[in-house]
C-alpha cells in the first residue's frame, strides 16, 4: 500500500516534550497555590486533548477557569521550558529520507500554533515539512481540523492517500473521522506492545518505504481500535474523572 501524503503528530512521535510540559505545569500550579502534579496529573496532562482540558481534570475546575490556567501556561512555556524538548531518535534521518523520496510531510498538533512552529524551527523540521499547524487556543477547533487544513494545504486530493503518525487513541480517531489512514508507535505516550505498529523512528521509515514489506493491518482506516492489540498490548487511556 502506497501513502502519497504524510502526516506527522509532533508530541511523542517526533520529540519528547515531557520534561518541559511538566514543568511548566507546575510553575502555574505552585503560582496559584495548588500542589505539584502527581503521576496520575502527569497521566492526565499527556492524555487530555488539550491542555486547559488537563487543568480542569487535575484543578477540578470549569473551563472557563482552566482557559485562564493555560493562557498562565503558555506564557511560562515558551518563556522558560519549550525548548527542553528532545528528538526522538533517528527521527531526523526518517524525515529527511521522505524528504528525499518526495513524499510531502505535515505536522499537525494540539500544541499551540506559536509553540509548535518554534519548536519545529529549532529542531529543523520546517525544512523538510510543511504545512506545520497547531491549535488556534478556540474550544471549537479539534485535531481533526487541524489535520483537515494540512491536507487541504499540502494539496491532496483524497484522504485515503494520506497516513497519520501518530500516538494516543485520539489520534485513531482523528485518522478514522478524517477518513485516512493510520500508523501508531511504540515508544510514545500510550502505545506499548501493539502488533503492527513502529517501535522506533527507524521503523515507521521501513513500513512507509520498503517494497519488501507490506503494512500491516493495524494501519488500515477505520479500524475498530480493539483489534489493534495483541494480548500483550499496553493502551494508558485518560482516567475518569
């Protein structure tokens, strides 16, 4: 199966942003008085959709309270911490190899558009992928926009051309209401295990690429998400709360 477009999530599919995030979580925490994020606020912080969603779910406040809160965030972030991310490793000889093969690359995140293109230019990606969009801050927009608008930018004519990479269930989601196809990996936030998808940056670059290798099931649009595991497949789902 061949994908004509790609398109790239940036947050544990590219880089490793955790560190950063975190912190600068937690500067606003500790500015309003409430206490340091626990393991289970980290779970819901890298689960939530956005982030004034992950401070509703770890300040059990409404949103227009947490709207507020991420604003405070924004601020510190790309103030003291955004560049704290790390690569992926091996990611930049993948997108440079795509590069080369001239498969057009977008990156679509719920990342704040500011931030996303800073980061994107600091680790170089805007010179090998293009359009980069992350989210306006408006409660309305969803990834799915977003990934609609880099498709529409990039020109392609259909979207079961176009593969997402991707890592948390949200993405599935994304991939199937879009209505392309989709590729999950390993070593980010929530996959761990699951048959079929890339265990590392290297990989993704094979099952794209190699004419001895098919893709696997696991990346066919509109898939149930249960038959993506295998029995020992790991999924963190965001808790209820």
């Amino acid at each position: 199966m061949k994908f004509n477009y790609i398109v790239w999530d940036l947050d544990g599919v590219m880089i490793n942003g955790q560190e950063g995030v975190i912190k600068g979580v937690n500067y606003v925490l500790k500015t309003l008085n409430y206490p340091p994020m626990t393991p289970v606020h980290v779970q819901m912080l890298f689960t939530a959709p956005k982030v004034q969603v992950a401070f509703e779910r770890i300040c059990s406040v409404p949103s227009h309270t947490a709207v507020k809160y991420a604003e405070m965030y924004k601020d510190a972030y790309l103030n003291y911490y955004l560049l704290e991310a790390r690569l992926q490793d091996g990611i930049n000889n993948v997108i440079e190899t795509l590069y080369a093969r001239n498969m057009p690359q977008a990156i679509a995140t719920n990342r704040h558009h500011e931030c996303a293109i800073r980061l994107c230019q600091h680790f170089g990606f805007t010179e090998y992928c293009s359009p980069i969009i992350g989210s306006d801050g408006k409660e309305e927009t969803t990834k799915s926009d977003i990934i609609r608008e880099c498709l529409k930018t990039m020109g392609c004519p259909n979207p079961e051309e176009a593969i997402m990479l991707g890592d948390l269930p949200g993405d599935i989601l994304c991939a199937e209401e879009v209505g392309m196809h989709f590729l999950g990996v390993n070593y980010g936030f929530s996959f761990h295990n699951v048959l079929g998808y890339a265990n590392s940056p290297e990989e993704i670059l094979t099952i794209l690429v190699s004419s001895s290798r098919s893709c696997p099931t696991t990346v066919l649009k509109n898939t149930n998400m249960n038959k993506l595991l295998n029995k020992n497949a790991q999924v963190v789902l965001p808790p209820v709360v």
